[in-house]
C-alpha cells in the first residue's frame, strides 16, 4: 500500500480522559492550534513524552522512515521545533527516553505554517525545559498465557530510560527488550481439485523473540542559535519459529513433518545535523549511517511412519546498509519561506544464499541454487526547493519541486546496470475556517521504495516456493491526492476524517518472469482509494465524569490487472479494512480507571502467479484492563487478551494452471492461541 497511515492505533492502547482543551495560542505566524500542558493528563499518569502525545485527541503519530532517503519531512512530530534526524530510531523512540519531566508543553501545530520543507496537516511540537534535572523511568511487561498450543510465560521484557541537561543541551538513553512468546494451534483440512477431503493435519507452532536494544540522543543549543543533534541506537533481532503438524494419520504414507526458523540479526543507525546561520538563512547539514546484518536458515524434515526422513534447508546472509548526506538551507523572500535541499544516497544489500537437501544418509547436502550470490546497490541524488506561504488568516499554502536521479546496480548471475530521473514535488493547502474546524488537501508526485530482497531468488521452504531473480524492478511512481478535515468538540473531543487516492505507475506486484517463473515485479499501473475516520468522544460535559471513547476506522480498496488473468483485482497483499474501539472510565478522586479495546484488521489475499493465499484473525480481538495509578508511586495495569476467542486463520489455492482455473490442492486452517494475561509495571526514578 503506498498510502502510508503508520502507526493507525497508536495510542489507543492506554487512553485518559478529563483532557482539558486549551483554546488556541498566538505566535508569529499562528500556527499553533492547541497547547496542552503535562497536567492536562494528570489522570493518566504519564511517565514519557510519548505517553502525553498518545492522549492528544484525533491525533496517530507517523513514525515516517519509509521514504527513499530522508527526502522531505515525513513524520508528524517534533521536539523543540526541530525534526528527529533518524529512520528506524524515529519520533515514537525519542518521545519514550523523554520523561515527564522534562516536557513544558505540546503544541499542536498547521505543519504548512512550519519553517520545515514537506510537512503539512496536523503536527505535535513537544517542547522541553530549558533547565532538566537528570529523570529516570521504567517499565516492566510480564505476561503469562495459561492456554493455548504453548503456555507462555514473558518475563525478560522491560524499558529503562533516563533524561539529563542543562540549560544549552539535553541527553537521553534507554536500554530494553521487547520479548515475545507466542503459539497456536489447530487443524488444517486439505482438498484435492475437485473438493474432496485428502488430509487433516492436526499442527502446533511456537514463536518465540528478543529484540534487545540501547538507544540516545544528544542535542545541543548554543547562545548564537546553532543548534547540534544527535540519535543512535543498537539492536539485536534473535528469533526462532517452530511448526510441528501430524500428516496422514492412519495412512501409508503417515508422517510428521518439522519447520524451524531461525534469525540471528544484529543491526545499528547513527544519524547527526547541524544548523547554524548563513547569510540571511540557515544551512541545516544531516548526515546518517544504518547496517543490518540478518543471518537466516529456515528447515523442514519429514520423518514417515516407515523411518524414511527427507528434508529442505534454506540459509541466507543478508547484509544491506544506507548512507545519507542532505543539506538544507532556509530563507525568506517575497513574504514567503523557502528551503532548498540536496541529498545523496548510497544504498547495497548484500546475500549469500544456500540451498540444501537430506541425504539418504542424514546429513544435509548442499543443491544447485541460481543467483546464490548477488549485490544489489543504488547511488542516488536529489535536489527540491519548497516555499511555504501564508495568504491570510485562514490559508496557508506549501509548495515543493524536485527530482531525482538513481542508478541501481545489481551483480550476480548477470551484470546489470540502470538509471532513472524522476520528477517529485507537492502541493499542499491548509484551510482554517473558524477555530474549531480545520482542512487540508495535498497533491503529490511521488517516487515508491523498492524492496532490494525483490530482486534476487529466494525459497520459501515452508510453502514449497521459490521465486527467481528479476533484474528489471523499477521504482513505481503515483499521484497521490489527500482531503483532511479535522473538528474539535473543545471538551467533548475531536473528529478526523482522511480520504485519498493514488494513481500508481509500476506498480510492484507479482508477475511471470520471461525464461520461467515468477517474481515481484513491475505492472504498468494501479489505483488505490479510501478514507480513515477517528473519533475522540469524553463524556465529561454531556454525560458523567471520567468518560471516553476513541473509535478507528479504516478502509481501502485498490484496482490492478492481474497479469494472468487480466482481470481487475486488489494490490496483492495491501490494507484493506480495519476497525478499533476503545473505552476508558477513570474513576475521580480514585486511583482506579478500567475499559475494553476490540480491533480487527484485514489485508487482501496474496495473489501469486500459481495461488492465491489469506491470512486474517477469526474475529475481532478484544481486551479488557485495570488500573490502578499509585502503588506505592507506581502505576499497575492489569490486561486480559482475546477474551473472544479470536483464532489465526490461514487458507490458500494452488493451481497448475491459474488461467484456465486447473486446482492443484487447497489449504484451511484455524488455529486457537488462547487468552493471556498482562502486567504493565511503571514508574519513575
């Protein structure tokens, strides 16, 4: 999907209410549409910069990173007026290692208005105190599934921050883990091309990860106004996946057949700018560093009932990196704000593959596999000017044009070498017609990022599939058109409603390979359209105290000829609906609040030149939770999950021939992972 809504329930999880909207404030350019101070969401009792940005009513954070470089400004929040210069360690990261503490204010801010190229609709400024003492604030996630395939019992995930300064510079740190231990199970039906029962494969599969990591940030501001920052992190990625399933009971051919996956990841960003005046503008100079390096190996073995074992094992190395240098610099002129930027990029991903088979002697043996050692990398540069103007009281207009130009180099079975220069740009208009009615549209040409993994081969020894190497990927490109409208009900909430549409060209889909087999690839073109409506209702002035709802609602549909078919279906594999609804009721002058959330989301099937494939929950997955907010100065919540019953449900088709509907075998399943319990320990230091 290339309408990006990153993070569409962020902030739903943990909701408060009593937020006491505060009318708009003035600044030079009337920007600001509501300030919200730390106190406003006393109820809560908010530990981090990120816990008071989840409560600002009708607002998701974008974490952003998903545009080609840094390119224009792609999230929606700031801190002290100033972007985070990070990807993968974006906004979301920085709010969690501010404390409380150190926040004075949030502003929530026309991003049109802004001195910051690309940012338009609504945007949080968190601003700090100029003098912090150092904090510090913790949390601590156990949690326990009693049912289910596999109990689980999560005991290792935690986050630890602290947040220091003085009066010219801050610095934050944080050291956690996120763990997960996860399992299902269930039965799996299998049917031959006409329909018939051929199997019933009773399955189990365990899922397990840490993810453990350290993160910081160091930013400084000199007496002149220069102004230095800093953000890095390192993590760790350490995943195994176990699926046992128990095939052709009472048959012949009985036997149990064994995945297990494993990764082995380690990877690191560093990202630093500096802005400082030059002449009658500011230069901003950005610079950033990522690497990833994932060690992979995915295996089956088949044990049959008369003691015969075969097996499959696929390993990879993949290494891939991204460097960014961009220079920014800022100027008014003609009553307006301008800012020219240039950036270039370097970007490789690096795979050593193998492909192995069981002997008849037990021992894994090495196969011939095409391209199992390739390069893909990509030098890229760009160049935009955008100009920022208010026309009146009302309406605020932002402008950028550009382009780019990228040569993409791959290297393995075959040499091949291509380059492209790509327009990309924006209009944007910020309507405010009265104070509490806010509207934005946005037309956009856009360039898409491509997924280097799409270009080489890969096997998927789970499924029994294998996609070839397609040297020909090309970046898709779109029109994208957004209409906003944003309501405040001043203490009785807020309401958002989003449209678009997108216009794609090359788009990235799965198509046949001249020479044999298939692949992503590029089909001509695609359109995508939908809405998002968000609402925040507190019950404060019309019904009871200490009352809220926020309620989410997602829908897309896209369009795109199927090239074996020539029909029109769905993007392979894209957001297709969602839904969210959380309840809230703190209890006054108590330390106590409890409510529910139920969500559901849904994507569309994954088509694939021979299958078609589904993956979706059974039903909406709901959750209840209790809190209380000072135990012993601690803030405890209690959370019990899929109180429903939800089940993962999978099912696919595959043909020998999709064309003229010639079934090979279909898939169905349903697996039960049971409810679980949640701790959330918080508190500060």
């Amino acid at each position: 999907m290339y309408f990006r809504r990153t993070s569409l329930f962020l902030g739903l999880l943990m909701l408060t209410t009593n937020v006491s909207l505060v009318d708009a404030s003035s600044t030079k350019e009337d920007a600001i549409r509501q300030t919200y101070y730390p106190g406003d969401f006393s109820q809560f009792v908010p530990r981090s910069a990120l816990d008071l940005v989840k409560q600002v009513p009708g607002f998701n954070i974008d974490e952003g990173g998903d545009d080609r470089g840094f390119g224009q400004a792609d999230t929606n929040v700031l801190i002290n007026g100033r972007r985070v210069s990070g990807k993968s360690n974006g906004p979301a990261e920085a709010l969690e290692r501010l404390s409380v503490d150190s926040v004075i204010r949030l502003e929530v801010v026309d991003g049109a208005s802004l001195d910051i190229g690309g940012i338009s609709g609504q945007v949080v400024n968190v601003i700090t105190a100029a003098e912090k003492e150092t904090t510090g604030l913790f949390r601590y996630t156990p949690r326990f599934r009693p049912t289910g395939a596999n109990s689980e019992e999560r005991l290792r995930e935690f986050t630890v921050a602290m947040t220091g300064g003085d009066d010219e510079s801050e610095w934050t740190v944080q050291v956690a883990n996120e763990q997960r231990i996860f399992g299902d199970a269930g039965d799996e039906v299998v049917r031959d091309s006409v329909g018939e029962i051929t199997d019933t494969r009773s399955e189990t599969a365990l899922n397990e990860f840490d993810r453990p990591s350290i993160s910081g940030s160091y930013s400084r501001v000199t007496e002149s106004g220069n102004a230095f920052n800093l953000v890095a992190e390192l993590n760790g990625n350490y995943s195994d996946r176990g699926e046992t399933s128990e095939r052709l009971a009472g048959d012949p051919d009985e036997n149990t057949r064994v995945l297990s996956s494993a990764e082995d990841e380690h990877n690191y960003e560093i990202g630093a700018d500096y802005e400082f005046d030059l002449g009658a503008g500011r230069l901003k100079l950005i610079g950033l560093h990522r690497f990833e390096s994932s060690p992979t190996i995915d295996r089956t073995t088949t044990t049959f009932v008369n003691g015969l074992v075969e097996g499959t094992a696929f390993r990879r190395q993949a290494d891939e990196a991204e460097s960014i240098i961009r220079t920014e610099f800022s100027f008014p002129a003609w009553d307006s704000q301008w800012r020219w930027s240039l950036e270039a990029t370097e970007n490789y991903l690096d795979l050593d593959s193998q492909l192995d088979r069981l002997s008849a002697d037990g021992v894994f043996i090495p196969v011939d596999l095409p391209d199992a050692k390739a390069r893909v990398e990509e030098t890229r540069t760009e160049s935009t000017l955008n100009v920022s103007n208010r026309l009146n009281e009302q309406l605020t207009l932002q402008a950028t044009v550009g382009a780019e130009y990228s040569e993409i180099r791959q290297t393995g079975s075959a040499n091949v070498t291509r380059d492209f220069v790509r327009p990309k740009g924006f209009l944007a208009l910020n309507y405010k017609p009265r104070d509490d009615l806010f509207l934005s549209a946005k037309l956009e040409r856009a360039v898409g990022q491509l997924r280097f993994f799409d270009f080489i081969a890969s096997v998927d020894v789970n499924q029994e599939r294998e996609d070839v190497t397609n040297v020909n990927l090309v970046p898709p490109q779109s029109w994208d058109f957004t209409l906003e409208a944003q309501r405040s009900l001043g203490k009785s909430g807020n309401l958002t409603l989003s449209l678009f549409y997108e216009d794609v060209e090359d788009i990235v889909d799965r198509i046949p390979i001249e020479g044999g087999g298939q692949a992503p690839g590029n089909i001509d073109s695609a359109s995508a359209y939908g809405g998002f409506f968000d609402a925040t209702l507190l019950s404060d002035e019309f019904l009871w105290k200490g009352g809220r709802a926020d309620l989410s609602l997602g829908y897309m549909t896209s369009k795109v000829k199927d090239p074996i078919l020539g029909n029109t279906r769905k993007i392979s594999g894209d957001y297709y609906k969602s839904y969210e609804l959380s309840l809230r009721q703190d209890f006054n002058e108590t330390p106590w609040a409890i409510g529910a959330v139920i969500d559901y989301s849904e994507e569309a099937p994954n088509v694939r030149i021979d299958e078609v494939g589904f993956n979706n929950k059974s039903r909406g997955t709901l959750y209840f939770f209790v809190e209380h907010k000072d135990v012993m100065g601690l803030t405890v919540k209690a959370f019990a999950w899929n109180l429903l019953g939800a089940e993962n449900r999978f099912r696919r088709t595959v043909y020998s021939d999709r064309l003229a509907d010639e079934i090979l075998f279909s898939e169905r399943r349903s697996r039960n992972f049971g409810y679980s319990y949640t701790f959330v320990i918080e508190g500060a230091f």
